[in-house]
C-alpha cells in the first residue's frame, strides 16, 4: 500500500504517495473532504 498523505502549503495542497505528488488541489475545502473520506492525514509544510 502507498503512503499517502496532503502536504499544506498554505495557497495549494499536494497530495503525495511514496514522494511523488499525485494531485494538487486549489481548494481547500476539496483537500478536507478528500482526507476525510479516505482517512488521509494533512501534514503542514
């Protein structure tokens, strides 16, 4: 299973797997929907 995780950047959130950015997200509120459905920790960079 990939480590998975959303690196806050403050203006964008990444999420990564295995040091690799998978996605990015402009919205905020995408980020914490998506963490939470997939139990998905936010870490701030």
């Amino acid at each position: 299973m990939a480590n998975w995780w959303i690196f806050d950047r403050g203006d964008i959130l990444c999420l990564m797997a295995n040091d690799s950015t998978i996605a990015v997200f402009q919205c905020r509120k995408d980020a914490e929907l998506f963490s939470e459905q997939f139990d998905i920790k936010i870490e701030k960079v």
